[in-house]
C-alpha cells in the first residue's frame, strides 16, 4: 500500500479567508491522488481528481475556481478553500491510487469555518 | 442514476458471531468493487478488492462475495470482535483509460457494533 498523510488535522477559520490541505504520499510517487469530502453521517464524495503536472478534473457541481487544486509534485497535492463560508465545513480526504485500483487514504482534514 | 446502497445504516451483533454487511447497486457496472473501514474522525482504510470476473475474496477472517447478476456484493467478518466495530464502506470503480487510476463511488456505509 501506500502511506498518506495530511496537514492540518484540524482547521478553524473564519468566513470570508481562504484555507489550504495538503496531501503528501510519503513512501509512494503519486500521479495521481483524489480529494473528497464527507459530511457527518453521510459518505464519502468525490471532489476532484489530482493530476500531477497538469490541471485537476472536478466533478459536476464542484467549483473550480472554490477548490484549487496544485499537484506540483509526485509527493503533495493541496486543496485551497478560498473564501470560505460555514457551508464549507466539513471532512476533507485525500487518497493515492497505487495503480492497483486500490486507494490508500489520508487521516483527513476537518474544517470548520465560523 | 448511478445508486449504491449498504443494506442497513446500523448492525449489531455479539462477539464471536459472523457480521455479514451487503451491497447493493443499480445502473452501474463495475469493474471492481472494494470494501473499506472508516474508524471515526479518521480516513478509510482499504481491506478488500474484489474484480467482476472474480466470485469470491478471502482474507484472514474477512470474506467478500460478488455477484454481478444479482448487482450485489457481500461482506462478511467471522469470529467477530468488538475492536472490529466501526463504519465499513463499499465502493465500486471502473478500470480508467491508459494508467488505470479509477474514480471510485461510495456507499453510504454500515456502522458495525460488536458487544462483548
């Protein structure tokens, strides 16, 4: 497998500022990694897949220009929450693909946005 | 549209007993589906993959079955034990084009109790 980290953990910040994760594969060159997010008692959704080198593809009803994602290299991905609103609080996961199909996830981020 | 559901939100079962968690799904067909742990405040940890062309995964005390005419996989943990408690997912993915990095689908999970 593939082991992932992400930083911060935790994250509290107020409406209106813009909040950066990142996502590092710490023993694994990564091509490509996912984000998702996952609201209490509900499951995980794909946001976006990461692609190194090159411009991340979201998924319907994902904001681009709300979620950049930068995949500059094969170890760390980021996700910028810019201007963030209380609706944008929630559970941010990253995941590498080893090229097996399997994913290996981060411990994720919990955002919370006053 | 694509629709996946994990039979129950919620099983309890006494230690020792097996815990068999399903999965069922509509308008898709997988490539592969995959079963996966979620402890609390944490991320999902990957447990088993299962392929289309494949009926059934062992390992250790978890058993996966996957039937694609039924669009129905199951998921069983034998011997249970209460430090097995926790949310498990099922995901289902398609093989992607050229490096295979497929997109996976969740389900919305089973929250799995096992009493002493």
């Amino acid at each position: 497998g593939a082991v992932v980290s992400q930083h911060p953990s935790r994250v509290i910040c107020k409406s209106g500022t813009s909040v950066k994760i990142e996502c590092r594969s710490l023993d694994f060159q990564a091509t490509t990694m996912f984000w998702y997010r996952q609201f209490p008692k509900q499951s995980l959704m794909l946001m976006a897949t990461s692609n190194e080198g090159s411009k991340a593809t979201y998924e319907q009803g994902v904001e681009k220009d709300k979620f950049l994602i930068n995949h500059a290299s094969l170890t760390l991905s980021t996700l910028t929450v810019t201007s963030a609103h209380p609706e944008d609080s929630s559970f941010y996961i990253c995941s590498v693909s080893t090229g097996l199909n399997e994913q290996y996830f981060g411990p994720g981020t919990r955002l919370t946005v006053t | 549209s694509q629709k996946i559901e994990q039979n129950s939100e919620a099983l309890n079962i006494q230690e020792g007993k097996t815990a068999t968690l399903t999965c069922n799904y509509t308008n898709y067909s997988p490539a592969y589906l995959q079963w996966y742990r979620q402890d609390p405040g944490r991320g999902p940890v990957f447990l088993l993959l299962i392929r289309e062309n494949e009926k059934e995964k062992r390992k250790e005390r978890l058993k996966v079955t996957f039937d694609t005419t039924l669009k129905q996989s199951l998921f069983h943990i034998t011997a249970s034990q209460p430090a097995d408690s926790a949310t498990y997912l099922c995901a289902l993915g398609n093989e992607a084009g050229g490096t295979s990095y497929g997109k996976l689908t969740f389900g919305q999970g089973t929250i799995l109790t096992v009493h002493p």
